[in-house]
C-alpha cells in the first residue's frame, strides 16, 4: 500500500463537503438534510445513537427522509432500534444491513421486517458486545449522536443522560469518522464539557430536547401480593445467605418489589449494611425510599430517568455527578461495572425451557437484548474475589481445590409462574428456536444462558441450580418451581421432594415465609405518589404516571 | 375518634377490597351481610361469555352501624370487572335502597366501578335506572344516601349518574367521578382532545380534587378508611332535604357554572377563574393545604 491517509483525507473531503450547508460547525436545522446528504455516502456504516433511552430523535428522522436514490445500502450499527424512523431508513431503501442490541417498542414490526427481507441482520448484540465491535470490525464513518448543549466549537454538554454518547465518538473520531450531534442548544458556554469540540464535525440546534424513555420508572400501585412473595424469597433465601452487596437489578416489577421491601422487610431481617449497597443500576424511581433510609452506598448509571434529576443532583453523595451538579452516565462503563464488579444479576424474562436458558423472544417479537445478557452471565476473566461469588463458586464445585476454583457470579431469574394474560414462565421449547429456524440463523436469541443461571424464583419457591449435579436434577429443580404450568405439572413428585430435602428447592415455608406476609402493606411506598413524598419533593414524575 | 371504635388503624381506601373498607368504616363488629356468597347469587349472563363468576357478583350489600346508628351499605369491588353493574349487582342494590326507605336507615355507597357490565347491558342499565329512582324515592322519605368514592376503578358511567342523586358524595384525591371514562372519550373523540394515556390530565380532569373545586362533590378526605368514616359520620348529620327547592338551586348553579368555567380549555384555567393562587401547583398540595386552597371553591351545599 502506497497511499497512506487516504481516510484522513477522505474525511476532509466530507467536512469540506458538510462546510457549505454550515456556519463553522454550526448548521441551521432547515440545512440538515442537505448535510447529511453531502457527509453520508451510499455504502457507509451509519451509527444512528439512540438506546433503550435516549434517542438522536431529529437525526433519525433526518435520515429517513433522506432519498434512496442519492444515499442507499447503508450498514446502521446502533444500541437501539427505537423510533418508527430506525425502521423507516430500511423499508424506503437507504439502510439494508443491521447490527444491533435493543428493539423494544418496534420488536414486532422488525419481526416483520426481517421476514420479509427487508432487513439483512448482521447479529443482535448485548451492548457492551456491539460497543466492543465499533472498535473491531463494525466501526462508523458516521456517527449521528445528541446531546443538551454544545458551543460552537463544538463542545458538548450531554445531561444526565451521556449513556452511549462518549463510546460511539471515541470509536468513530478517532478512526476518520465523522460525528453530526443535535443538540436543544449552542450556548456560549457549556455546563460541562462531555464530548470535547475537536471531535465533533457539526452541530445542529434543535431547539427541542432529544427523546428520552422513562423506561425504568414502574408504578408501585401495580405490584401484585405474588410480586412481592418473589420478592420476600429472594431477598431471605438469596441476598441474605450470599451476603449480596454489589449486584444490578433488571426491569420489572418483582425487581421493583425487592426494592420497595428492603427498607420494611429487609430492615426487620436485619439485612441493611449487609446487601445491597452498592448497585450498578439506572436512577429507578423505586431506589428512593431505601436510598432515604440509607441502605445504598453507592449507584453507578447507565443512563438517567426522567424525573430524577434534580432528585440524583441533590444524592451526589450516592450517584456519580459532574462539576455542574448533574448525573454522568456511561453505558458503556456501567455495563463493565455490572460484569466485573457485581456478584449478582436479577431479573425477569417471558421464557424459561427446562434447561434453563431464558429468552424474551416470542416467534413474532424481537425485543433484542440492550444489556441482560452481559449482566446476566459469568464472567469468566474476573479474578478478584468476594464471599457470595467464592460461596456461590464452592456450591457449584464442592470437590474441587478452593484455591483454583472460579468463584460464580449469581445469575438470578425471578418471575411468576405465570406471567402477564396468564401465559406460562416455562415451557419445553424456547420460542427463541422457531425463529432462529424461521430465519436461518445460526444462533438463536438466547438472553441468558442455561449455564450462567444460578437460580429460579417463583412464588413456588426458589430452584438453586449451582447444586444441581446432573441435566435431570436441573430438569426436576426447575419443574419443582414451575407451580401449575404444564412443565409444573408434568414433575417427578419423589426427586422434587428429594431436592427439596437437599435445599436445592426451597418452598416458602422452607425458609419461614408465610405467603399470607405478602401484601401490598409491606411496600416502602405504594404508589408513584408516595416515592415523591419520599424524595422530598425531588422527584418529579412524568405525567403519565402521576394520578394527582 | 368517637366513642365506637372502628376497626383498622391504617388502612388506605384505594387499596383496600370492598369487604376490607366495609369492617374499616363501619363500627367494629357490627356489620352483617345480605345475600352472602354463601348464597352464591351470580351472574346468569357470564357464563354465556366463559367469564369468571363471583358468588357475590362484586358487590357486599348489608346492614350495620356507624358510630352507633344503624345505616345500610353498599360496597363495590373494584377489582371484579371494573366493579361493574350488572343483573344482579345491580338488583342487590336496588334492593337495599328500597330497604333502606322501608326501615328508614340512612344508606352509604361504597363506588368502585366502571359502570355498565357490556356483557349484560340490558339488564345493567335497568339496574342504573331502578337504582337511581330507588334513591330519590329514599331521599324522599327522608333518608340520606352518602356516595363514597376513592377506589382503584373510580366512579364512571352508570355508577356517576348514581352518584348524581346522592344526598352527600365523599372523595379522596385517588378517587375519580365522570360519566364517560378517559379511554372512551379517546377512542371517540380523539386522542387531541383526551389523552387518556396521560394520567396527570386524566388526575386533573376527573380526579378527586377537581371534582370537589367544582362542586362536583362535598367532601374531600386522605386516602384513609378512617377519614373517610369521619367524613361519613358527619356527612349523615348533614340537610336531607329533597324538594322542587333544592333541585332547582341545583339546576341555577349548574348554569352558572356553566357560564363561568365553559370556555376553560383546561381545570387549570377553572383553578385560576376560582381564585386559587399557583394554580397548577394544586396538584402537588397536601390535603391540609389543599382544603386551605380550596376555600372559594364552587359548592353544592344549598343544592344537596
């Protein structure tokens, strides 16, 4: 090879190219098409920022209306594929290759997409997974991102919400790309600088904020009695013995439950202190009542919630906050944060087989993954340890040499047995199979897998896989928690039995809860109304929520 | 607190079940049921439609006292069909009112649904319409009939024309009160003119507060079953008068509430029109300081 900078000059083409619809870097937003028109090129991978939170809502929308005939066969790597633009870019002909993570709102119509060939997929990702190809072998020439402010020299101010903001620049800048941010408005002065000007090519003034979900908030007046009897289970027959004080909690109401019943049930078992005080976890509104009664340390984010701003700017004693006063978050360290550093990940998912691997694929929704996956496996190059990954770790392998043995993250999947329209949390086969066969994949959509999952919680009990030792004990512990479903049913009464004596099931009683316990009463707070009263006021929730 | 004791030291009215705000409002022990579940009295139409029955198709009829004097109650369950009237739901309380002017005991209806059952249509809107005329009848012959609203499925379609001809109606800041529900003002109207997805205006709109600024209601307590047995043992030593006079000052005020609040696009703007400072922090406010707010709101008690 002979001519060396060729992408350095190939981005000096674009800038110069984008220069004549800007003002410096400052471009007017009835210019913006005409900007992306001149700075995308067919062919390029397009960065399009936008997760299961925020989203670069002006730039996507920008994009779709772009023409097919000028710009097409655009490879988009992107967190999330959100917004009905995301989708749009590929049905009117401008993208056709996809790699992406998180889908959530648009699971079905991707679904349908994807069917009918309007989508090459590439893979669906965990986040940490895609951000570490930007940096391989799926890196941008574009990357279209958004943030509060800028100045125009194009430093950026993103908010609470910075989420994936400083990983798609670093990956795309410093490799010749180039970066278009939109941004509510060009101020003299930037609170804080997140993303530094020299990396940034162009800015558009938007004049309205960029979306953002509040994806995290849940609704205390919706938690069920079942709900919270998960709740109690996990917090006295798993928190408690594993001693669990760093971990990450998932979406979902029985997450939402176990966090409103640490300051009343958790406080009467005497646990506070002793788990949960240090989290990697977004602001969840439902965090309030024992962040207030001082059980938690310390939270790192992934992205913000709306609402708890001003709530997190005035707990910087437990959240992580800049010069200005308000949150920083960074997916991308967050999600390392969640693998390395918590000793256990809990969540719900909509389907369990009897192996246990899980999976929110149903054959005609791909919700995609956003970050369970990684938070929910075990990482195998961590090498520090702590007591419930070293006790987890000594149940899984009791025979072998303490000091060679891998300790075990606990992967924790916590449901009813029967879900939402009473469909059944487990069955013999994964709906995630049929669409790995219906679309020819290699792999299928897998959440987490059946060897990174330590245990079930149901309300029928708690199933502890690390003691499993062989594929039919797994088979008869999952069954054992699988109450009334048909796999629930179909249980060998003895073996169950058997396990049970053995503690590898623990039903309620087994660990001195009385299901009667489980009512609304023992919530923290009942009701979105009571977690503003319990921020004192700082939490100020969205107006979907509020019945006030 | 009176000299009889009531039942439960804390428990919130939104979330209690009928049979749980029945023992917290009346005094302790002295409720007896009507037409049990024991009787199993359900529903002939569910069936049809492979719906779920409940023996006391969602609603506890029955006798009792409060603070001492002997009342009838009404309580529905919220949680069954929207706590919707149906045949038989229905006819339990058509029935209890007529009692309820046989024994001369004054009535309190404990409202938690959504209005008519679909499924049994017909024979639930007879039901509203024997329900209604049964307490007028009742009023008539001198007996007062409290509304109690604050429960998870509000007080909508049938159940508002009901709690229309009430002597007294009784609301917590949960509780709401409208003839047609955010969701059917949405599908028919459009989502421009009724965002039923966005509670804060559904809250604004329909809920307890606003209905007691405008008159809509008497009384307005916490979300506690023992504020609101204080409100109903003062709301029964209120008027119970029910003549010409009474419904024609209802009618005069109806009119000038019109009149003075029917361009407001939005309850804020009434709030303003009434007088309230910071308008839209109502809301927000507390129960103590929102009664101290509230203190030239529009009332219906020369109408009741």
């Amino acid at each position: 090879m002979s001519d060396w900078g060729m992408q350095k000059a190939a981005l000096g083409e674009r800038r110069a190219a984008g220069r004549q619809h800007a003002k410096g870097k400052v471009v007017p937003i009835p210019n913006l098409p005409a900007l992306l028109a001149a700075v995308i090129r067919s062919g390029d991978r397009v960065c399009l920022e936008g997760d299961n939170q925020k989203q670069a809502d002006i730039l996507a929308t920008a994009l779709a209306n772009l023409d097919h005939r000028d710009v097409h066969d655009l490879h988009m790597v992107q967190s999330g594929v959100v917004l009905p633009s995301h989708l749009d870019i590929f049905e009117k002909g401008i993208a056709r290759r996809l790699d992406f993570s998180y889908s959530g709102p648009q699971s079905a119509r991707i679904a349908r997409m994807l069917f009918g060939g309007k989508i090459e997929l590439g893979a669906v990702h965990t986040y940490l997974e895609l951000f570490a190809r930007y940096f391989i072998d799926l890196t941008p020439n574009v990357a279209l991102i958004a943030a509060v402010s800028a100045d125009k020299d194009g430093n950026l101010y993103t908010g609470p919400n910075t989420e994936d903001t400083p990983t798609v620049v670093e990956a795309t800048s410093y490799k010749n790309g180039l970066v278009v941010a939109q941004v509510t408005e060009i101020v003299d002065k930037v609170p804080r600088v997140d993303i530094p000007g020299d990396l940034v090519h162009f800015v558009v003034e938007a004049n309205r904020p960029f979306y953002v979900e509040p994806l995290f908030t849940r609704d205390p007046a919706a938690i069920t009695e079942t709900q919270i009897l998960t709740a109690m289970l996990a917090i006295k027959g798993i928190y408690a013995p594993y001693g669990v004080r760093r971990l990450n909690h998932g979406i979902g109401f029985n997450t939402a439950a176990i966090e409103l019943l640490l300051p009343t049930y958790g406080e009467k078992l005497g646990l506070k202190g002793k788990v949960c005080t240090h989290f990697a976890l977004n602001p969840h509104p439902t965090m309030i009542p024992a962040i207030e009664s001082g059980w938690v340390e310390q939270i790192h984010c992934f992205g913000s919630e709306v609402g708890m701003e001003d709530y997190v700017a005035a707990r910087s004693d437990i959240f992580f906050t800049g010069p200005d006063g308000s949150l920083r978050s960074n997916r991308a360290f967050c999600q390392t944060a969640g693998l390395y550093a918590c000793d256990m990940f809990i969540g719900s998912t909509l389907q369990i087989d009897l192996e246990g691997h899980s999976s929110t694929v149903t054959t005609s929704r791909i919700a995609g993954f956003g970050g369970a996956p990684n938070m929910g496996s075990d990482p195998r190059g961590r090498r520090h340890p702590s007591e419930p990954w070293l006790k987890a770790g000594a149940e899984a392998a009791p025979d072998t040499n303490a000091a060679l043995r891998r300790g075990r993250k606990l992967v924790v999947q916590i449901g009813e047995t029967f879900g939402e329209r009473n469909t059944p949390l487990f069955v013999e086969r994964l709906d995630a199979l049929e669409l790995a066969h219906k679309l020819d994949l290699d792999l299928a959509p897998v959440m987490v897998y059946s060897d990174d999952v330590t245990h079930i919680v149901t309300e029928e009990g708690i199933a502890n896989l690390l003691m499993c030792r062989s594929k039919d004990e797994r088979e008869q512990a999952i069954r054992g928690v699988a109450g009334y479903t048909d796999i629930g049913r179909a249980r060998d009464a003895k073996l169950v039995e058997q396990l049970r004596q053995r503690g590898v099931i623990q039903r309620p009683e087994d660990l001195g809860i009385d299901p009667l316990d489980a009512d609304r009463n023992l919530l923290a707070a009942r009701s979105i109304k009571d977690l503003m009263l319990a921020s004192g006021g700082l939490y100020r929730p969205p107006s979907r929520f509020r019945n006030w | 607190m009176t000299a009889v004791t009531a039942n439960a030291v804390s428990l919130s009215w939104y979330e209690a079940s009928a049979r749980q705000r029945i023992d917290a409002l009346l005094d302790a022990g002295s409720f007896s049921e009507f037409i049990g579940p024991e009787l199993r009295e359900i529903s002939p139409h569910l069936s049809i439609f492979d719906l779920p029955e409940q023996f006391d198709d969602g609603i506890v009829v029955g006798r009792g006292r409060l603070d001492g004097a002997p009342v009838l109650v009404a309580a529905q369950e919220g949680r069954f069909m929207g706590g919707a009237f149906g045949e038989v739901h229905g006819a339990k309380l058509a029935g209890l009112l007529r009692a309820a002017r046989a024994l001369k005991h004054d009535v309190l209806i404990l409202f938690d649904t959504g209005g008519v059952r679909l499924q049994e249509a017909n024979a639930g809107e007879l039901a509203i319409a024997e329900i209604m005329r049964a307490v007028v009848e009742a009023r008539r012959a001198g007996v007062n009939v409290v509304g109690l609203i604050g429960g998870r499925a509000g007080c909508y379609g049938g159940g508002s024309l009901i709690a229309g001809t009430c002597s007294r109606l009784i609301i917590s800041e949960q509780g709401r009160l409208s003839v047609s529900g955010p969701e059917v003002i949405e599908t028919n109207q459009g989502i421009e003119e009724f965002d039923s997805r966005d509670r804060a205006l559904v809250w604004r709109t329909m809920g307890g507060k606003h209905r007691y600024l405008i008159g809509g209601v008497d009384m307005f307590v916490d979300d506690e079953a023992l504020a609101f047995r204080q409100a109903a043992i003062d709301a029964l030593k209120a008027g119970k008068r029910c003549d010409v006079a009474v419904l024609e000052a209802e009618q005069a005020r109806l009119k000038r509430r019109l009149q003075r609040f029917g361009e407001a696009e939005d309850a804020v703007e009434i709030w303003r029109t009434l007088g309230i400072g910071n308008p839209s922090d109502v809301p927000a406010l507390p129960t103590a300081a929102f009664l101290r707010a509230a203190n030239d709101r529009e009332n219906a008690d020369g109408a009741r």
